[in-house]
C-alpha cells in the first residue's frame, strides 16, 4: 500500500514537471542582450520565441521550462533588435527584376524594416510588402509612401504631380486606394504654398508626412505646419544660420542662386542659433532623417572610388549605370568645386550631434537604391551608423536613431525597439558588442527574421544566391 502511494505521488510529481514544460518554435540560450535604451549589456540570458513573438526571457534557471525543435547555443553572442532602415528607395521603370532581387539582402545584412521614400514603381513594392508580410517573399517589412506629391513637369518620374488645392485632393484620394504608410513631399516644381497646403491636408488625414524643405520659406514654417519629418540633413544648414531670414528672401526673389545661398549659410554659422531653431523642431515634433553616408561617399569620390567595392556583385547592371549620373557630375568638379563640397558635407554633418542634443528625434536612414552611387542596400545601414558615430554620437545613440526610433515613428513600439517579453522576434545575432564599437553591427552570426532563426551559413547562401541572379542579368 506504501508503494502504491508513493508510486502515485512520483506519478503526479512527474505530470506536474512535463506540464511546466512548454513547446515553443526556438529557445536561444546564454546570449548577451544588448539594452540599447539604457546602454547595457544582460548577460547569459535565455530566450524563447514562439512564432513571431519573444515569450520569455530569463536566465540559465529557465532553460529547463522550454524544449523547442531549434535550440541555439549563443555564448559569447550579443543579441538586439534588427536594425530599420528609415530611408530607401525602390525604383526605375525597367529595373523591376533587380529591385525585387535586392530584398533578400536587407535579412541577410540584419535589417528587419524599411521605409520606402518613393520611386516610379510605386505598385511593385506595394505588392512585394504584402507578399513579405504574408510570408510568400523574403525581404525586410516595407513601409512605403507611394508615389511622392510634387508639382507640375516634376523632373522625378513617377510623382503624383498637382497644381491645385484640387489636384492635391485628387492624389491624397489615390494614396488612400494605395493604403500608404505616409506622404512624401519634394521640393523639384511644388510652389512653397502648395507643398504647405500638402502637409496641412495630409495631417488632416491621419498620415505622418515628410520630405525635402522649399528653400524660399524658413524651415520652421514647414515644421509648425506639421512636417512630421525633414529628409536630408543639408536642409537644416540655413536653420544654423544666422541670417537664414534675409537668405531665404533673397532666394524667393531669385537675387541669389542655390550655391551662393549655400555659400552664405556656411559663413554664417551660429551654434547658438542653431541650437534654439532644432529645440523648436523637436518642440513641434518634427524629426529629422540625416542620410549622410550616402552624401559622404558621393562628396569624397576624389579620394574613394568604390568601383572595386566587393558588394557591387549584389547589383544588377542596370541598377549599376544608374549610379553614373552622380559619378559623372562629381568627375566634372574642378578643385574649388571639390573643395567646396568637401566644405558643404561636413557643415552639415557636424549639425548631428547639435541635433540630438536638442531632443530632436533622429531617424537613421540610408537613401540607398537606385541612382545613388555605392550607397548600398543593407549594408549602408551599417554605414550610415558607423558615420554618425564619426561624426558626433555615440554608438548607443545612433543604434537608437535606427532600432529605437524607427518603430516609434510608425507607432510600432509596443512591438519592436527592444528585446523584451511580447515583442516580435526580429532580431540580429553578432559576435562582438556594438555599444563598444559600433562596427561590430557587421559582425553578423544569425539573423531572426519574422521568428525564423537565419544561420551564419544560410545568411551566406542568401548572399550567394543574389550574386548568382545578377550574373543572369544584362
């Protein structure tokens, strides 16, 4: 009768322990986690994801309450959300093909999330973001504006072009058939009032609204008026300036040309100044998109050519010539033309840090894609925040303007901006600790995409493939 009972009791000990353990799809152990918001690291950590989401985090003591079919040893590993892209571009009419090959490489490069900042083939990437979001497509979750609002005989091919209040509620109608994510706005024919009565009417409609700044009105115009956020920062030199009034008026006289004016904001700039004009864009909430790998590369092809860069072997041909224009237009540039572009980069990258320290929010994109030189999909991401970290910030903050910030933008953050119980699974797996040195973000091991753990060895194989798609191509 003893051993009946204790038979009994081993019985039920045993039912209780097996129903503690719960089945879930990954369990990655004895991993670092990188807290960016609070630049720390948590060390020999356990996490298991099932499907899409993290649903625990903990240390060694848990490993006994999840068995996956996936276990991941992680020692000496560092694990953080994937990174956003806050400004690429799809585009060019006849490279279909070559855009969509492109995709794969943003997982294979630990980008998890893009924004689209408009090209001419507005209905592929909406298409290539739903099969994405359904599973049927490899490729980084899209966000995308759609075609951009601009004037009449725009020189951008693709734009929705308006002239009228009327025009520009025919095409906000259409982007809502579209389901956009937000508006983009340039500054190519759109006359400064109706670029205005653009972000005012798009607001109204529930959109977050970007873009370039007209230069014959002061960029605090733009912001008051709900100018979610500012593409480029070149656009805020005039806002360091301490004669950005009369310079402005003088350029919507046509008195003085582009260069001159640019000339102008260089010598006279203020830090003091510039300091105010940003506290009040981050007062108005408007943020700011500096993009400045791309803009350092093109600046400084007298001194680096790229023609030899190994990732070229990821890019179509067609894709490739498209890079020429600016490669040509820099070619032509005599020695005070060099200089004096040497001169306009770094005025405006030095704005960076002035910008985070007036709570301005940051937003880390690359302007990569299409018909801009080197300034590579996937990789640039890398780039760009290995600049900003050159160039002022630290590598917290500017891992922050991207994983951080980037979700915030889109109200995205109950899901994404940290390795945290409930949050997606879309993560990125490195061998060396990015708040030391923020180049370690290339030191890719695996990459967690949708819940989906991406070895080394398959994130090579993605990378081999693309290569040997672009050698079909011509």
């Amino acid at each position: 009768m003893k051993l009946l009972s204790f038979l009994s009791v081993l019985l039920l000990i045993t039912l209780s322990i097996h129903a503690q353990v719960k089945k879930v799809d990954l369990v990655i152990r004895n991993v670092n986690i990188v807290d960016v918001v609070h630049n720390k690291i948590i060390a020999h950590q356990t996490i298991a994801i099932q499907k899409n989401r993290i649903t625990a985090i903990g240390n060694s003591s848990i490993n006994k309450q999840y068995i996956a079919a996936n276990t991941i040893d992680a020692t000496d590993k560092y694990m953080l959300p994937s990174l956003w892209d806050m400004h690429v571009h799809f585009g060019g009419d006849t490279l279909k093909e070559e855009n969509k090959i492109l995709l794969p490489l943003f997982i294979a490069m630990g980008i998890g999330h893009v924004r689209d900042c408009a090209g001419d083939i507005s209905l592929e990437v909406l298409d290539w973001k739903n099969q994405i979001a359904n599973g049927t497509l490899l490729g980084p979750t899209i966000f995308t504006s759609g075609p951009k609002l601009e004037g009449i005989n725009s020189i951008w091919p693709g734009d929705l072009e308006i002239g009228t209040e009327l025009e520009l509620s025919d095409a906000l109608d259409s982007l809502q058939k579209l389901k956009v994510d937000f508006i983009k706005i340039t500054d190519n024919t759109l006359a400064p009032a109706l670029f205005l009565k653009s972000i005012i009417a798009a607001r109204k409609r529930g959109w977050k609204v970007t873009g370039h700044v007209p230069a014959t009105m002061n960029v605090d115009v733009f912001s008051k008026n709900g100018l979610s956020a500012i593409e480029h920062i070149g656009y805020l030199q005039r806002s360091a300036s301490k004669f950005e009034d009369s310079i402005t008026k003088l350029r919507a006289a046509n008195k003085i040309s582009s260069k001159e004016a640019n000339e102008l904001y260089l010598n006279s700039f203020d830090s003091a100044i510039a300091m105010v004009k940003f506290k009040q864009l981050a007062a108005n909430g408007t943020a700011v998109v500096p993009t400045i790998n791309g803009s350092f590369i093109t600046t400084y092809l007298d001194q680096t050519s790229h023609m030899q860069d190994d990732y070229l072997r990821y890019l179509g041909p067609a894709l490739k010539r498209t890079y020429n224009w600016r490669i040509d237009r820099a070619a032509k540039d005599n020695a005070a033309a060099i200089e004096f572009r040497h001169k306009n980069f770094e005025a405006g990258a030095r704005l960076l840090p002035l910008l985070y320290k007036s709570g301005v929010t940051i937003l880390a994109g690359t302007d990569a894609g299409y018909l801009n030189s080197f300034n590579y999909p996937g990789l640039g991401m890398h780039d760009e925040l290995a600049i900003m970290v050159k160039y002022g910030l630290s590598p917290q903050q500017a891992l922050i303007c991207s994983i951080v910030n980037g979700p915030a933008f889109f109200n995205q953050s109950k899901a994404y901006g940290s390795v945290t119980i409930g949050k997606n699974a879309d993560l990125l797996l490195l061998n060396a600790n990015p708040l030391m040195d923020i180049n370690n973000t290339k030191k890719i091991d695996a990459v967690v995409n949708m819940g989906k753990y991406l070895s080394r060895k398959e994130l090579d194989e993605i990378l081999s493939a693309t290569a040997e798609k672009v050698k079909l191509l011509k």
